[in-house]
C-alpha cells in the first residue's frame, strides 16, 4: 500500500515536471478567453476582437518560421492567399455537392493543400539562400503566382472569385450570415490556440533546439549533426498551414470573394513583421502582445485620426523597435529572470 | 585501427591551392597535433574532414567508409565532432542548451531525448568545470569561457575523432596546461583520437601531441614523432627562417 502511494507521489511529481513545461500556455489562452469573453457580451465589440484575433493568429503563425529561424519571408502572404484561393474553391466546386459544412472542411483542406505545393516549392528554391536573397526570393515567388493566376485566367484570373451566392444556396442565408460574422472570427481564434500550441511543442522539443542552432550559426549546425534544411522546411510548411488556414477563414470564408491584387499583398507581411518584432521574435507570448498592441492601435488611431493612421503609428514602431529590440516580451522575460513569474513567460 | 584516413586530398579555391596532396592516417585514440603558420591550410584541412565542403581531389575514408561526398550533418553523428578557431555558440541559447544540442543531434544513435540530452550537457559542464555558467546565454561567456564549452559541446557528440581549432589559443601557460591535461585524460577515458590545430604555442603541441604533422602552404611538410618533427630542419626553417636560433627558442 505504502508502495503504491509513494509510486502515485512519483507519477504526480513526473507529470507535473512535464505539465509545468506548458505552464508559459497559460498567459497566451487567458489573454485569447478574455479577447473571446469581451467580444462575446460587450455589445458592438466583436469586430475588434476578430480583428486583434486576426492579427494575433497570423503573428503566431509567421512566427513559427521567421521567429524560429530567423529567415525573413517577405512573401509570406503567399500562403494566406493561396488559403483563401483553397477555401473559394472549395466552395464554389462543391456547394451543390450536399455535404453541408463539410465543404468548408474540404475548402480548408484544399487551402492546406495548395500551401503545402508552394511551401515545399520555396522550400526547394528559396530556403537554400540566405538573407535579403531569400526574402527577395519570397517576394519574386508571390508577384510571380499572382501575375501567373491573372495571366492564365485560372481561378477567376484578374476578376477573381465571388461565392456568397453559392454560399447563400448551400447553407441559406441565416446560417451564411451567422457563419460569416461569428463562427469564422472563433475558428480564427482557434488557429491562434492551436498555432501557440505547436510553438511550444517545437520550442521544447528537439526542433527547437535545431532551430535555434540555425538562426543563431547556420554552418555550425550542420558541422553539429543537424540536418538544418530538414527543419527549416518543416517549419516553413507548418507556419505556411498556419497562414494558409486563417487565410481561408478570415479572408475566404469572412469576406466570400478573393482578388489577386488584394490577397497578394506584401502589405501583410509587413504587418506580420510588425506584429512579432513589436512583441518579440521567437518568443511565445510576443505575437499575442504584438497582435493586441498592433490591432487596437490601428484600429482606434483609424477612429480619430481617419486616414494618419500610419504616419502615426510607423514612429511609434520604429521607436519600441530601436528601444526594445528583443520585444515588449523579449524584454520582460528578462526582467522576469529569477522571479516566480519566469516560468509562465517564453 | 585507423580510424580516418585521407588520401590526397587537395582543396582549391579558384587559382589558390589550399590544401596540396595531403594524406594522413589517424589511429582511434591516438592525440595529434598538426602545426603550421597562418595560412597553411590547416582550417581547410578540417572543414574537409568535417564536410563544410567537399575535396576537388582525394578521399576522405572514416572507419573504413568512404564519406568524401556525405554532408556534414551526416558525418557529425558516425563521430566527427569539431571546435572553432573562433568559437561559435549558438549565442541566444543557454550554455546547457548548446552542449545539450551536441548531444541531441552529434550522436549516432539519434534516440536522445531532449531531456537526456540536457543530463549529458550537464556531465560534461561539470568536467570541463563551467557548470556555474550553465544557466547563462552563450553569447555572454568570456571567450575562453566559449571555448570550454565548444569543448564540452563537441565531447557531448560522443565523438570518436575531434577536431580541436587553435582551443588553446590566448590561454594562459597555467590554464592551457590544465587544458592539455583534461584533454589528455578524456581522450583517454572516451577513447578519442584528438587533433590538436596550433598555429604558433608549441607548448601545447609538445605537452599534448604523439605525433606532429606539420603543414606549409597546403602541404604536408613532415608527418613524425612530436620531438622529432619539431626539431626537424625544414619545420625550423618554415617558423624561424633560420636554423641557428632553433636551441636558442627550444631551450
């Protein structure tokens, strides 16, 4: 008996060793419950909050690549476009197929799909360069499948894609209502959960570690045993899945139509960069707190300064930028060093 | 057993021979040092042996196999494990971190758990004595301090040949000859060939070394016993220039 219970102490104690490693979840899912909670009961609040979910899901996602390895992918924007093109597919093949939902499952399945052909094609051109090489590269990838979908006149070509008729037969139009302007804004924040999730399970986990080697000396982790293209493409594809899914949902499925010259937009890759270097690259909690600061602040200076917006906010960047160059996160887990809080902040 | 061998191997960059015709055999657990002025193709030499790039001529054969061709992160694992001439940590992380990535990707196996691999990080922190530091990022440590822990880095990787790149440059005579002598006993222990690089601190190289190859412009210029090379006439003649001061420094 005693046996046993001191057996049961040791299984406690062990998996509490492995539970606390997830201890830096927590911040990250209360600053997600608050966001749902405040957009859920506050009238007239929930557009701000699918907006900063918005924003937060897409900072996680890009960070998982940029903040891991340090490869800046300027056309990252890619994926969330080629997402959107997956999700306007898919409904727009199927919503007569009677499968009710399950077409905007296969819609993201298709956005997965399509991220997956360009993640692992970049992969193949892009990832071996370095530096400005490689986000030119990105850059060229993205200009270049935009001009290739208006040049072939695939999928709608110039004039693009509209599927709020076809949305409108397969679902009726309370459900297509109800589906745009809430459930959409929730699996958003879903992808946020599931992309701070994956951040953590790489960042304790053997990827990590090789990650990390990459960003920091990329020659040196291979003379180390690490077979660094190996990690940088799973890391690029799963960011690219992250991307291409809230593409899908917040743009394709949200908005029910997709333009090239609007979804192929260097413009959100920027805010990707924002986002994550405002809170701290490669850092867990970074994007959450980059994604807040980024999206409330657009979006209120849009509300009294219509139209300054960016002349305002592009100082105020550049100055936390200079000042904390690690992040509002970076730096407060510095601070943190030591304290009992340390082990909730990464 | 011979545990690496070289068969002429020449490295060119564009119209400069770096390294010319060289073949060595090293024995498991053997200790040597090669030697030889800035420049000579000593660096070069290693980043062949390690796979940074491959040989224009020649082959690289390691435990009977020939690897010319492999990568370098498949040649780290069968138990080539290697040092910096400047060190190279993975600055962000902690030293435990980089000693512990030795560990999770260097060794053959590859069934290290992130877990067992930071316990690995944490014995060979405690041999090399920087387990005060352990919790510190790399990028912080003095640089012999990042020297001792490219050290236990590599030791973490379980190799069985380990490229050391001048690890004993800028030490003070005191601490370097602690240095030779830890070396010495986890060559020993581990059964590790070692290969010792110095540029000009023959201290080093004669406390250390079996046996001496000596390089010059990309060529071995004498392959022998530790005393026997260092006192050959060519060598002399390659430091010093002139062979009548050579008692004079040696004594």
């Amino acid at each position: 008996m005693r046996f046993f219970y001191s057996s049961l102490l040791d299984f406690w104690e062990e998996s509490e060793i492995k539970i606390s490693k997830y201890y830096p979840l927590i911040p990250v899912y209360a600053a997600y419950l608050v966001l749902f909670l405040v957009g859920f009961t506050v009238p007239g609040m929930w557009q701000l909050m699918a907006l900063l979910a918005f924003y937060c899901a897409l900072g996680q996602s890009w960070n998982i690549f940029m903040g891991m390895t340090g490869y800046v992918d300027f056309g990252y924007v890619t994926f969330i476009a080629l997402g959107t093109y997956g999700m306007a597919l898919g409904i727009t093949i199927f919503y007569q197929s009677g499968l009710g939902i399950g077409i905007i499952f296969i819609g993201l399945f298709l956005a997965l799909f399509l991220s997956t052909l360009s993640a692992l094609l970049e992969a193949g051109i892009a990832l071996r360069l370095r530096g400005a090489y490689f986000a030119i590269a990105c850059i060229a990838i993205n200009e270049g499948l935009r001009h290739l979908i208006e040049g072939t006149r695939v999928w709608g070509g110039s004039e693009g894609m509209i599927f709020w008729q076809e949305l409108v037969e397969a679902f009726g139009r309370e459900t297509t209502i109800q589906l745009t302007t809430f459930w959409v804004d929730l699996a958003v924040l879903i992808i946020a959960a599931i992309a701070a999730l994956i951040t953590i399970i790489f960042m304790r986990g053997k990827i990590g570690y090789a990650l990390t080697a990459v960003r920091e000396d990329e020659d040196a982790a291979k003379v180390m045993g690490i077979n660094t293209m190996k990690y940088k493409t799973i890391a690029f594809v799963v960011s690219g899945w992250l991307g291409a899914s809230v593409g899908a949902l917040a743009w394709g499925l949200k908005l029910t139509h997709v333009f090239p010259p609007d979804v192929f937009v260097i413009h959100y890759t920027v805010e990707c960069i924002v986002v994550v270097l405002l809170g701290g690259a490669g850092t867990l909690l970074g994007p959450v707190v980059g994604g807040l600061i980024y999206g409330l602040s657009k979006y209120w200076l849009a509300v009294i300064l219509p139209g300054f917006q960016l002349l305002i906010f592009a100082p105020i960047v550049i100055i936390i930028i200079v000042a904390f160059p690690e992040g509002i996160i970076g730096l407060l887990k510095r601070k943190a060093k030591g304290t009992r809080f340390e082990k909730y902040i990464m | 057993m011979t545990l690496l061998k070289l068969e002429n191997i020449t490295k060119r960059f564009g119209g400069l021979i770096a390294v010319d015709d060289i073949s060595l055999e090293i024995e498991t657990g053997e200790l040597i040092g090669i030697v030889g002025p800035n420049g000579s193709g000593k660096t070069t030499l290693y980043n062949v042996i390690s796979g940074v790039y491959p040989p224009e001529e020649g082959r690289v054969i390691f435990e009977g196999r020939n690897i010319t061709k492999l990568p370098a992160h498949r040649r780290a694992p069968m138990g080539i494990g290697r040092t910096f001439q400047i060190p190279r940590p993975f600055s962000s992380a902690t030293v435990r971190e980089n000693v512990a990535i030795g560990a999770l990707f260097g060794t053959l196996s590859g069934k290290v758990s992130v877990d067992e691999s930071l316990a690995i990080a944490d014995h060979y922190l405690d041999l090399i004595g920087l387990q005060a530091q352990k919790d510190k990022t790399a990028g912080g440590l003095t640089p012999t301090d990042k020297k001792l822990m490219e050290i236990s880095r590599a030791l973490a990787m379980k190799p069985k040949l380990l490229l050391m790149d001048e690890a004993m440059a800028g030490m003070h005579p005191k601490d370097l000859d602690d240095m030779v002598n830890f070396l010495k006993k986890v060559a020993e222990e581990e059964n590790i060939a070692i290969v010792a690089m110095v540029e000009h601190i023959m201290r080093a190289v004669t406390g250390f070394a079996d046996r001496v190859m000596v390089m010059h412009r990309g060529a071995k210029l004498i392959d022998a016993p530790t005393a026997e090379a260092l006192s050959d006439p060519r060598v002399v003649d390659v430091y010093l220039g002139r062979p009548s001061e050579v008692k004079h420094v040696e004594g």
